[in-house]
C-alpha cells in the first residue's frame, strides 16, 4: 500500500469533506474526516495534514494539491513551515497571555462553542497541577468538573455559543464553517480583553484551524481587525495553559448543550458524525419530522443524506 502526506488549508479540507461525502467513513480522533474510494483512503486531521493511502492514492492527492509539489512528504511539509510574524514565541507559554479554542465543529449536532481564557504567569503552574490540558485527552465528566475548578479560581474568560439554528441560517447565506469559527474568536477576544481592561498580556494564541490569512480575511469581510499580538498555532492546547483552559471550557459547554438538546429531542443525541449519529437521525426525521433538525444539527452535513437510508 502506497501513500502521500500533503499539508492543505482547512479550507480546502472543508471543500473535500464536501466533496467525498458518499464516500464518508468513521472518523478517527483527531481527524476531520475519513473517506474512502476505489483508489484511496483520504484522512484529514486538524493539524491540516491529509494522508492518502491505498492502491493509487495519487489519483486523489492529484485533484487537491499542486501538480508542483505532488511529490511533497511529511517531513518537507514540516520543513517548509517558515516561522512567522504569527508563530508564538517559546516565551509565551510561560507567561501570562490569553488563548482561544472551540468544540463541536466536527458534530453532526449541537453547537459550536469558543471559549478564550486569560491565564496570568502565576496561575499556570496550579493549573496543571489541577490536570488542565488538552480537553481531547479527558473525559466529559472530568471536563466539567475542570471547567468549574476554573471558573471558581475566577480566571477571566468569554465563552460564544453558535445555536443551530443561527449556524444553519448563516451557512445557506453562504458562510463556510471556518468564518463561523474565525467570528466567534474574534469575538470572545475582543469580549475578554474588554473584561481584563488593561491587565499586561504577552500575546492572543488561537488554535489555528485555517491560515492566518484567511482567519484575517474572514474577520475583515465583517469589518473585523486582528488585535495586536496574536499568534497561531496548531494543537496549542497541549502547550499553552491558557488555550487548554479555553478549550476545556468550550467542550463544557458544548457537552451542557448537548444535554439540554437531547432532553428537548426526547432521546440521547450522540456526539460525532458516525454511523450511530446518521441513525439517529432517521429516529428525529420519522418521530419529530425533518424540519426538527434545524434546532439541533448542522444540517448541511452529508450525514443527512446518509441518514436516508435508515428510514
């Protein structure tokens, strides 16, 4: 079995999931998604990485990357990746800085969250001892009961919440995903350094899900401007205290959601976008009708089709 490693922005990312969805497989974690075709398996991770394995995985690699750098591997990838006026220095992490993370972009229901936090240098070391980190690496139940341990040591943060509802009406006037979740940051940034007023801060990481000409972009096309030092970073949250505590508050936040959604649907409704989740589906579609799903999904995802096939 042969493969290649490409490194695409989440944008081209979104377009593919798009693209393959008949084709979609169980996601793996870490991943966006997973899809597989006569010629190849395509997985494509957060990180931007996307790996095509299989019999002929150039038949695929070729429709997504240019024909210049077909021949591109991981360790080129890394190679290539220039520091930045965006990449945050070493220092940051030890000191005191504000970081901003989401959940729930990748499931087929409920909302997505974006949480920022304001963590001073002196916080740092209890909040590792408290267990703070990557909210992918704890369970739901050890992320709520982190999200209060934070919110009663009265650390600064802005949590959004994008409802269904509004996530579906902005995505058929033509939003894409990452807009939605560049507004959001730029929001709950823009809210917490109102919040901390002129409190000192070495730096704003966001948990980079798209280049930071794009995130500028999207922000600029609604009227939005970049504050000064800010940086991004892929899988920050497992270096920066402060983005692992926004990222645990988003995930509190979303798994609260969820809770209250399914109480209001009737019946569990699970995370993700697996097989489970297409099921789950046909049950709201059969019991509640169709036109239910815009209270609680992200209806645009190939899982509504796919669901079809239960009724």
């Amino acid at each position: 079995m042969s493969q290649n490693v490409h490194v695409l922005s989440i944008e081209t990312i979104e377009k593919m999931k798009q693209y393959y969805h008949k084709s979609l497989t169980s996601t793996p974690q870490g991943a966006i998604f997973r899809a597989k075709t006569k010629d190849a398996v395509i997985t494509a991770y957060r990180s931007g990485k996307v790996l095509f394995q299989g019999s002929n995985p150039l038949v695929e690699s070729e429709k997504w990357v240019n024909i210049q750098g077909l021949q591109a591997n991981e360790s080129k990838a890394q190679k290539s990746k220039a520091t930045t006026i965006y990449t945050p220095p070493e220092t940051l992490f030890s000191s005191s800085h504000i970081g901003s993370d989401e959940a729930g972009t990748g499931d087929y229901f409920g909302p997505i969250t974006v949480a920022c936090a304001y963590v001073t240098s002196s916080q740092i070391s209890l909040l590792k001892e408290l267990g703070v980190k990557d909210s992918k690496n704890l369970t739901d139940d050890t992320i709520l009961k982190l999200a209060k341990e934070i919110a009663n040591l009265r650390i600064p943060y802005s949590l959004l919440i994008l409802h269904n509802p509004k996530y579906n009406t902005l995505q058929k006037r033509g939003w894409s995903q990452g807009k939605m979740k560049a507004m959001l940051h730029h929001h709950a940034i823009n809210n917490l350094l109102k919040k901390i007023g002129d409190k000192a801060y070495d730096g704003i990481l966001i948990d980079q899900f798209c280049e930071p000409g794009i995130y500028k972009r999207h922000i600029a096309s609604e009227q939005g401007v970049l504050p000064n030092k800010t940086y991004f970073m892929t899988k920050a949250e497992s270096y920066s205290i402060a983005v692992a505590a926004g990222s645990i508050i988003a995930r509190a936040s979303f798994v609260k959601e969820m809770d209250k959604l399914s109480e209001e649907i009737g019946f569990e409704l699970k995370k993700g976008a697996s097989k489970k989740v297409d099921q789950t589906i046909a049950r709201i579609i059969r019991e509640k009708g169709e036109e239910s799903l815009n209270s609680c999904a992200k209806t645009h995802f190939a899982n509504t089709q796919k669901a079809r096939q239960y009724l």
